[in-house]
C-alpha cells in the first residue's frame, strides 16, 4: 500500500476508534467511527503475557479497565475477563478489550483503513521487540485478507518500525514522535512509503513546509478542535488524529 494513494477522509483519523464516541480501542470505538463516516482509524496493540496482540494504549490496566498492574504481566485469558467499558459509561458496562487477531473479521468488516501502533513498555527489551514483530508480522502474513490494504504501523520505537518493514516489505510505516528533529527528517527520507506521525503542540510551519518539500506524508496528533484542524489541513497536512471531529467545513480539503 502506497499510503500516499489512500486519503483520510475529511484529512480526519479517528483516533483509539473514536475516543470521543466510546471507550477508546474498543470494537465499540472503531464501529463508532465507522458509524461516522470516517474511513481510516488509529487503534494500540501491545503484548500480552502469552504474546497475544491486545488492543490497547496504557502501559498498565488501571485508567480503563476493573483490572490493576502491568499489560504484559496478565495473560490473555486475564485480560479477556476485564470490564473496559464502564469506566466510560453504564451503556459500555461489560465491553472487552479486543485481541487483534481473534477479532479481525470483526474489525476488518468495517471497511475502514487503519493505522496500527505498535506499544511497548518503557524502555523495552530487545525480547520484547521481538516478540511483538514476530507476532505482528506473523498476522500479517497469515490471516490478513490479500484483497485488503495493509495497515499503516506505527510506534515511537523506530528500530521496531525497521524491523517490521525488513519482513513485511510492502507495510507502509509511521515514525512517530513529540517533535520533528533532523535525525528523523533523514530517516523518513530514505525509508519509502513511511509518514511522519508528529505532536501538533510541536509542529511549526516550517516542519509542515520541509515534509511537503520532501513529499513525505506528515499525520498529525490529537486534535480536537475544528479551527486547528482547518488550519493544518489548510497548512497541507496529510491526516489529522481526532477522538470527535466527524466532518469538515467548506475550508477542509476532501479525500483525493
């Protein structure tokens, strides 16, 4: 998939689903952006302690769930049996925290393009990089249909990008970052069909200018307010990561 080629629509990315709508990385959340007309979605995956691809954001289970301690310290089993639905509402008591692979029919049958962030713990091990390519790439190869687009993958670890692209040759890839330095400029130059996947608080036009200049795909997070994102979009943005946002105004470019 050449990322370029597949436009957000509205320049909008619902962001953990549509955190706005329901709990964030949900099956709840990802239908709620379907519901609203987008057609791409930004969703976690990190490893449980079986190495099974959960869909979820925090390091730790308390913010979201009935559950305490540490993701990678429960098994899927555990984490299957958890409430992360009510923290949210009483209308999501009893929602689950999806399994990337036991759910993929599920999510996939959405229609919707995705951008898939790899999550690891802080300063993860090399085993664990390991483990999550493994996992990651192995999902890919084997149950992802051949008549869909690949996911875009994302994750701060930008070694683990690398990793994953040396398997999966044709993945389009997102460097993630607070800011914008040199260092990632040169790496997303001569990485092709990469993105740049930025912290709006730290962009500043001159970012905006050299990623166009160098024809690299600039993805901007989390914006939720409308006059920025006009703003953005109007600054030549690719895609803008929204929990609400669901349309645009006349000032807002459409999908290509």
């Amino acid at each position: 998939m050449d990322i370029k080629h597949i436009a957000p629509k509205h320049g909008l990315i619902g962001h953990r689903g549509l955190a706005g709508y329901a709990p964030e990385n949900t099956i709840a959340a990802i239908q709620a952006a379907y519901e609203q007309g987008l057609n791409w979605v930004e969703f976690d995956v990190q490893l449980s302690k079986d190495h099974q691809l959960i869909i979820f954001h925090d390091h730790d289970l308390n913010r979201t769930t009935n559950g305490n301690g540490l993701v990678y310290d429960f098994t899927y089993a555990d984490i299957k049996a958890l409430d992360a639905g009510a923290w949210y509402g009483s209308k999501f008591s009893g929602t689950k925290i999806p399994n990337l692979e036991k759910d993929l029919n599920k999510l996939l049958r959405y229609n919707l393009h995705f951008n898939i962030e790899l999550k690891c713990p802080n300063n993860p091990s090399q085993a664990y990089k390991n483990a999550l390519c493994n996992s990651f790439c192995t999902l890919i190869e084997k149950k992802w249909p051949k008549a869909r687009a690949l996911p875009l993958v994302s994750s701060f670890e930008w070694d683990l990008l690398l990793q994953v692209r040396s398997r999966l040759k044709d993945i389009a890839i997102g460097f993630l970052c607070d800011a914008i330095t040199p260092e990632l400029i040169r790496l997303a130059v001569k990485t092709p069909n990469a993105t740049i996947n930025c912290n709006h608080h730290s962009l500043n036009d001159a970012d905006i200018s050299r990623s166009q200049h160098l024809n690299i795909p600039l993805l901007v997070y989390t914006v939720n307010d409308q006059e920025i994102a006009n703003q953005l979009l109007n600054q030549g943005v690719f895609g803008i990561f929204t929990d609400s946002l669901i349309e645009s105004r006349p000032s807002i470019r459409e999908a290509i």
